[in-house]
C-alpha cells in the first residue's frame, strides 16, 4: 500500500454508521477506498480499525497506515453529509496529528460507494430533496428510461443535455410521465423573418376590370411575395416557381394570372392539386370568391371502377381539378379547351413516390395536350411551401424562380417522450391549453393534430374533451365542407387529420400537434414534416404558432420501418429539406410511358425526354410491348383500360389473374382500394 500512496492528492471522509468511509484519489482516479473506525482515547479520539476493500473482499490494516495516508494528502475533505457529531470527532482526530480538513459539498450517492465526488451550484443535480452528481444523475435516468423501452441515441442525448441544463432529475423523469413543462419540451423556436419587398399598389395593377375589382375590394397593397412575382412578371405570362412559406399569399399569384387571361379571352385556367378534399375547397372559394364574374368547375380522380365525370363542364373558364383527375381526362383524350394558365399547387409533390411520378407524367401530357392540341401560349405557374432545390426545380420546369422566405409569425417547436398510451391525455390538455387562451387580435387558440390513420383520427376525436372533429380523404364533401365551416367559425378546437391531408388544408391553426410521426406506413420526410409544421400560426390571427412532437420511444408503426419514432423526431427537426427529385423504378416508368403513348403516340418518347425525372424509355417500351399493353405506339385496347384506370403492371395482372380463376372483379378492386388506404 506504501507504493500505491507516495503522492494523495485527497483524502476524502464520509459517515456511514458508526464509522467513516475513507477514499484516496490520485491524478482524479480513485487509488483505494475503505472504512475507518475511531476509537476513544485519553488524548481524544484515534484511528482503530482500518479495512481496506480488495474486490468483494476487505483486508485488515494497521490503523496507522490511515494516519500515513492523512499526512501524505495534499488536502483531507469532509462530506456535507456527515452529521455535526462526525465531523467533530473526525477533526478532533485529526488534530491530534496536526492535520487540517475542510468539509465540501459532495454527491452522497458516491459518497456512500466510497468515491470522492465534489459538486457545486453548476454541477450539483437536483433529485429526491438532495442533490447528485452529474454522473449519478445519468445513471439514475438510464434506469427510468429502462422502463420506457429502448430509446434512441439521440434521444438519449437530448434528455441528458436538459438534465445537465435544468439541473433537476425529477422535472426530467416527469417529462417522460407526459408532464408539459414548457421549458423543458421546447426544442426551438423558429424566428419571424421579414424581407424588405416594396409593396404593390394594387391600384397600380392592369388587369381585366372583373379580376381587378375583386382584388382591390379586398387589399390594398399585394403582400411581398406577390409584389415579388409581379414584378417578374407574373402577370406578363411569365413561367414561375414561387416558393414561400405557408400563409404568404402564394396562391393568389396564380389566381390573379389566370383569372385575368382568363377574362381577356387568353385560355382557361387549371388550378390543380394533389387531393381531393383540396380540390373541394378550392372550387368552393373560387366559386364563393369570383362566381359572378366566372364559370368555374371541377375535375377529380375517379375510382378504379368508374368516371362519372361529375360536376366537371369543360366549356367552363376555370376548372379546379386535382392531379388524377386532369391526368384522368388527358388519358381518356378528352377535350379541355384553350389553356391560357396551368397553376400547380404544392408542385414538391413531384419528390413522393407513386404521386411524383404521375405529378410528372401529367405535367408533360399537359405540356403536349397545350402546344399540339389546344395551340395556346400556355403560362405555368407552379406553388410550393418546401423544395429544398428551389434553382435546380426552376431549371427543370423552365420557370423563372419567385422565392421569398418570411415566416409571417414566430413558431415554437416542443418534444415530449410519451407512452403510446398516453398520447392522447397529452392532446386533449394541449388542445383545452390552446384553446382557453386568446392572441391579440381576439381569436382562440385552435389545434391540427395529424395522425397516421383515418382510424385514428375518429379514436383520438371522440376521447377529446373540448369541441373536435375528424377530417380526412374518407369523409363525403358535405362533412368536410361542414367541418372547415364550423373551424373558422372557431366552433371547434381541434381537427385530427392525416398526414396526408397536410398540403394545403385552409384550417387557421395556431397549434400543430404530431400525434405520430409516420404517414401510413412510411416515416415522414422532412419536407412532409416541414409542411404539417407550417400550418401552425396565420398571421391575421396569432401572435405565434406552437408544434409539439409527441414521441413514444421505442415506437414503430409498421415492421418494416428501421428507424423509431424518436430517432425519426430529430432527424426530422434536425434534417435539412430533401431536394425535389422525381425517380423512376420499372413499373413506375411503364405506367407514364403508357400514359405518355396513349396521349401522344409517336411523340411519346418526347414526353419522356421532357419529364423532371430520368426515365429508361427503352426499357419501359420493351416492357409494354411484353405485356400485350402497345402495338407499335398504340396503345392495346388492354392498355387503354390500364392506363385509364391507373394501374400498374402488377395491379394489371392481378385483376386479369383473378378474373381468369372466377374473382369477382369488384372483389379484386376493393381489396386494392383497402391496401392503397392503408399505405
């Protein structure tokens, strides 16, 4: 023992019972620790008995190897934590031998395991009426998070930088109980950022008296990004990319455009969209807002089964339609008429999966149906909250690119880990919060929560205590129109939606909460994510918005998804926006080459070349011709009922295959319809 002391940098004593404990450390590192008993003496009190712990065991030592130890220490410390009787008997002993000690405030948990742990106001943890070490504390979260399953490096990280900051254990484990301490959950904030943009006089604008009026009834001046796309062009017929932040007025641009081409006699507008309960809402508005001075109609996706066509009159000056339906139209050779303007909302749809791919297809269709068929000088103008290529998708669309980055209002964006369970408890106090509370322009805080089934959605409204309403794909117009009615009204506080229905969705929110992370099946992206965030906060209505994450550690909603919900939740926070990227497999590119073929015969290969994507327009053709689909570059009368009904090659097969072996067809067809919905 003589060698392992040549040089104590400390001599630590803490009461245990009726003897100390002692620990010896070296350069930081605990050299030995044991126990120490003193016992009376004439001359005061005196080392008796020194154990030394060697593994599980304890040796016996003399107890002047203690005194030894004590004269050879730079400095000898007390814990806090030994009663005022022990400290007293310690210094007395020590006296004895001419020895000073100080008494420090020390982590009692490593005290008692015979470590010497100094703390302080910065470093000391809060937890159960006494404080901790750092270190302590760590290990006393790992133990509760044990409880809530595995949970992500990240996530791990994210608490222990809390725990470091707030200095209190139990305010963090509380946070895992679902407790809303909004220090604690807030993540970030998101600033308001205003750009210096000269406003438009809207006076000072040319357009057609029916339009003009509308617009100077209700403004006086355009907000910056409109004055933005003014300025370049926007009502001169230029071609434009106009990317902005929810709220920012990006829509009217194309109403304006296409409103007064369509009044000068130019050619009818196309204001289309990705979704059907958006095509709705566009078509009432329109209607509501420029009824008397235009005819306006609407073109939505048909069934796998039939196309009634509708309300859809294709005389009309302004056709609403969502994607499928204009795409439905173009590939059943129906005649639209002179197109003066095509404006595409929420145009980063072109970076999803099955709905990039037929987004891309029908913007070449309709490039081709415009310039060969209806002969016109068509202006396109395309609408997005989130690209993170902006330059690059201008390029591709040949637009000239209108950005402007003001967040109108400021928005919060909190996590919280809660069990799955327990979400909806979380909710409904976020939701009653929200809603109990006014901004200053008088309006009650109202809450989007999005979740990842249609299921879901009526689950989490009924078990909400305030006033609440499901709304997603799956409910009759009536009822959405009823539910966007009864929301503006502020009639209700709440709505859960899908994530689906995120684009575009005119629901003045101040509060958005992620009920779960995923759409469907699949995770989020972070442009997804950043377009469900920015519903929350309208600048004629709050002072800001409010995001909360509400993550289940551990969680997935699917066997097939890698990554946990609380990975999933810092990626997303943390991730920069994808580029918008439209890519092709085998039967993606099959199904637009035959759709291409159908509209355009012999011109099909250039409508592939003119797509955003790259698209193997050999290989898709050898294909084709395999499946019996084209004749040379007509389509089969098999291939027109494939194309017409949108299906892909194996969808195709699988109807023929099921009415080959005595399927009923309508069977097969809903069976497809349920496995899209539940994707």
């Amino acid at each position: 023992m003589s060698r392992q002391v040549q040089r104590v940098d400390t001599l630590f004593l803490h009461e245990e019972n009726d003897e100390f404990r002692v620990a010896v450390t070296r350069d930081g590192e605990r050299v030995f620790h044991g126990r120490i008993e003193l016992k009376e003496t004439e001359a005061g009190p005196r080392p008796a008995r020194l154990r030394v712990a060697d593994g599980a065991s304890e040796q016996l030592r003399s107890p002047d190897e203690f005194v030894e130890l004590a004269r050879r220490a730079n400095r000898i410390r007390i814990s806090e934590q030994t009663s005022r009787g022990g400290r007293e008997r310690l210094r007395a002993m020590l006296d004895g031998y001419q020895l000073d000690a100080k008494v420090v405030r020390t982590c009692r948990l490593c005290a008692s395991a015979g470590r010497y742990s100094p703390i302080t106001s910065e470093t000391a943890i809060a937890t159960d009426d006494e404080h901790v070490c750092p270190d302590c504390a760590r290990e006393q979260l790992d133990t509760e998070l044990a409880f809530h399953g595995d949970i992500s490096g990240t996530a791990r990280d994210r608490l222990e930088a809390l725990l470091l900051d707030v200095q209190d254990l139990d305010r963090i484990t509380n946070l895992l109980q679902g407790e809303l301490d909004p220090e604690l959950t807030k993540f970030d904030e998101i600033s308001p950022t205003v750009e210096e943009v000269d406003p438009v006089p809207v006076d000072s604008l040319s357009m057609h008296p029916g339009i003009q009026s509308t617009v100077e009834d209700r403004f006086d001046t355009l907000l910056p990004v409109q004055s933005l796309a003014v300025e370049n062009g926007a009502l001169e017929g230029s071609d434009q990319l106009v990317v902005s932040a929810t709220a920012t007025g990006k829509t009217l641009i194309g109403e304006m455009a296409g409103l007064d081409r369509a009044l000068n006699g130019e050619g009818k507008m196309l204001f289309l969209v990705p979704l059907v309960a958006l095509a709705n809402q566009k078509y009432h508005e329109f209607q509501d807002r420029y009824g008397d001075v235009v005819d306006v109609t609407l073109r939505v996706g048909a069934s796998r089964i039939n196309d009634s066509g509708g309300r859809f009159d294709p005389e009309a000056d302004v056709i609403v339609g969502t994607y499928e339906g204009i795409d439905h139209a173009l590939r059943t050779g129906k005649n639209l008429g002179k197109v003066g303007t095509v404006v595409i909302d929420e145009v980063h749809t072109l970076g999803e999966g099955e709905r990039g791919h037929r987004l891309d297809g029908l913007i070449s269709r309709l490039r081709y149906y415009c310039t060969e068929k209806a002969r016109g000088d068509t202006q396109w103008i395309s609408l997005s909250a989130t690209v993170g290529n902006p330059e690059r998708l201008a390029r591709a669309l040949g637009a000239t690119l209108i950005e402007f980055e003001e967040r109108p209002v400021p928005i919060e964006r909190h996590v919280t880990f809660v069990d799955g369970r327990e979400k909806v408890d979380i909710e409904d106090k976020l939701v009653r919060r929200a809603f109990d509370a006014k901004s200053s322009k008088g309006y009650r805080g109202q809450t989007i929560i999005f979740t990842n089934s249609r299921r879901r959605c009526h689950s989490i409204s009924r078990q909400l205590q305030y006033s609440s309403a499901p709304y997603h794909a799956g409910l009759d117009n009536n009822r959405r129109q009823r539910v966007e009615q009864q929301f503006a009204d502020q009639d209700l506080a709440a709505v859960v939606t899908t994530a689906a229905l995120a684009a575009g969705v005119d629901f003045p929110a101040s509060q958005v909460i992620f009920d779960s992370l995923a759409m469907g099946i699949e995770w989020l992206s972070v442009q997804e994510f950043h377009q469900m965030l920015g519903r929350a906060g309208r600048p004629d209505y709050h002072d800001q918005g409010t995001v909360y994450l509400l993550v289940e550690p551990d969680g997935v909603y699917h066997r097939s998804q890698e990554m946990t919900e609380d990975e999933v939740a810092f990626k997303l926070l943390k991730g920069e926006m994808e580029p918008v990227q439209t890519r092709y497999d085998g039967p993606a590119a099959v199904e637009e080459t035959l759709a291409n073929v159908t509209v355009a015969g012999k011109h099909a290969k250039r409508l592939n070349e003119g797509m955003v994507g790259e698209l193997p327009t050999k290989y898709a053709l050898g294909k084709l011709l395999e499946y019996d689909f084209i004749d040379g570059l007509e389509p089969t009368p098999l291939g027109r009922a494939v194309t017409r009904h949108f299906l892909s090659p194996g969808d195709a097969f699988a109807l023929l295959e099921g009415i080959r072996t005595g399927e009923d067809g309508y069977e097969i067809v809903a069976r497809m319809e349920l496995r899209d919905d539940e994707e």
